[in-house]
C-alpha cells in the first residue's frame, strides 16, 4: 500500500493545488450561500421548521416585494442616504485631497491618518459614540448648536425629519478619510511637469485644478464614485444601530439592508427577504453601469 507521501501529481496539476484551499472555501462561503439565497427566492420557508418545510411559491416571493409598501420606502430611504452622504464625500474629499498635498507635505501623513481613523475604527463603537452625540437632552451636537447658535434641543434620533440627515453625516463623517487617501494616492500620479507648463503660461491655481487636476484624478473619481454607489445601496450598520433596529419613527431610517434583516429575522420570511436581496442587486448593478456609462461617455468626449 502507498503511503501518502509517494503520491505524485504531474506538473500541470500543481497550481491548482495551491489554489484549492481558496476555491473551496470560497465555493463553501461564497458560491453555495449566493446560490443557496437564489433558490430560497422561490421558496417560502421558516427556519424553525426544518428544510423539508420549504415550499416552491414561484414568483411570488418577487410579487409580494415589488408590492411591499415597506421595501420601496426602505430602498427610497437608501438612495436619499447613498446620495446625501456619497456626493459631499467626494465634493469635500477632492479640494481637501488636493490641499494637504499642495501645502501640508510634511504633515501630510499625520493628517491623513487622522481622517482615516474612523473608516478603521469599529462602525458598532462609532454608532454608538454619535447615538450619544445626537442625544436630545445630553448630546454634545444640541449642546453646541443651543450655545453658539441659540438653537433649541433637536430630537435627533426621535424625529423623521432629523433622523435621516443625522445618519448621513455619520456615514459622512467615517467614509471622508477613505475617499481622501484614494484622491491623494491619485494626486501622487499627476505628472508635476504639467504644472510647472501651465505656471509658465500664466494659469491660476483654480485653471490648474480644472484642467489638470480634475482630469487626472477622473480614474479615481470614477473608481470612488463607483464604491460609493455599491455601498451606498448597502448600509447598514449605521441606521441600524442608530435605530435600534426598527428603522426610527415612520421607519425614516429603515435601509433596504435594514428591512431584508428584519424581513427574515424579526418576520421570519427568508424567502422574503432573499426575494428583496435578488432586487437590490438589480439596482446596485444597474446604477453601476449606468455610473460606468456616464464616466466612460465623458472620457470618450474629452
């Protein structure tokens, strides 16, 4: 009998060999729970009772969301979030990028990592630490808007008109650091002699940003801008935490991931929820492209 160590492979089969622990564990926690969460999409289904309880419904699980008065304010509310937080990320991230790298060099590191420290730190310890910034009594937000502006306590957390703003500028507040190394690290690429020509021409700072820098960092703001979208479309923790997991008051800051969490934890519909997770991938993928399409035209007529 053989032992094991005198099996011998030929050649060819050796870089599938290295490979395999990444392909098997990407096909156990990977491929099987995407396609296992496709089949439950037809299929209602209650944890509690076992497999054998899964029944074939068809469409009916996409008919029932597409009909859900909850998942459309859900995904409303996600887009309003992903728009509200995504477009001052890069509208803040861009001029200060270009700032710290014009006229902080030597402290550019430190500033940096003093911006990217939220993105790093725990989202469940940041969540927190803003519910205890947005509180009404005793939050440190009403605090300085009572003593600088006069303004009277907000009900940050409690009302529908605030709740949502306040999550947006926490999601604000943890992505900026991110978006401003992606825009430094871009800014490192722009040849310094086309600045050095537009100075000998005469050009002003603000032409140099527009005509040079703005269309060499338009990879990264097309690479950004497109992270933003697909996980704008995703938040979750954020609102969550915020809301207790309920989605606030008037479910105002229910996310589309909020409600699949609760459609399958709280309403025990996985069938449900897996039906919504299917459509949200619709829309993450069609405003990729339709984010793809808009860069790819604009680069097509400079």
């Amino acid at each position: 009998m053989k032992r094991l160590s005198d099996l011998q492979l030929p050649p060819r089969w050796a870089p599938y060999v290295f490979i395999s622990p990444f392909l098997l564990l990407f096909a156990v926690f990977g491929v099987f729970p995407l396609a296992f969460s496709l089949y439950l999409a037809f299929q209602s289904w209650e944890p509690t009772s076992g497999l054998r309880a899964m029944q074939w419904v068809g469409w009916e699980n996409f008919r029932f969301a597409l009909g859900d008065e909850w998942f459309w304010k859900s995904l409303g509310n996600t887009l309003w979030l992903a728009v509200a937080s995504g477009v001052p990320q890069h509208l803040v991230a861009i001029p200060l990028a270009v700032f710290i790298h014009d006229h902080m060099p030597r402290l550019r590191d430190g500033v940096v990592g003093a911006y990217f420290l939220p993105y790093i730190t725990s989202t469940v310890a940041v969540s927190l630490l803003f519910t205890s910034m947005f509180s009404t009594d005793y939050g440190l937000i009403n605090h300085g808007l009572h003593s600088v502006f006069g303004i009277a306590h907000v009900d940050w957390l409690n009302q529908p008109v605030f709740l949502r703003p306040a999550i947006a500028m926490l999601i604000f507040w943890r992505y900026l650091g991110f978006c401003l190394v992606l825009y430094l690290a871009a800014l490192q690429t722009i040849p310094k002699d086309l600045y050095e020509a537009a100075r000998l021409d005469g050009a002003s700072e603000l032409q140099q940003f527009f005509y040079i820098t703005l269309p060499g960092l338009k990879p990264m703001i097309f690479f950004g801008v497109t992270l933003s979208v697909i996980g704008g479309l995703q938040i979750f923790e954020e609102p969550f935490i915020l809301t207790g997991g309920k989605g606030g008051t008037d479910q105002a800051g229910m996310t589309a991931a909020v409600y699949l969490f609760r459609m399958a934890f709280d309403f025990n519909d996985f069938g449900g929820a897996s039906a919504m997770s299917w459509l949200l991938f619709g829309v993450v993928a069609a405003l990729t492209w339709a984010t793809n399409r808009v860069f790819r035209d604009r680069r097509g007529a400079s």
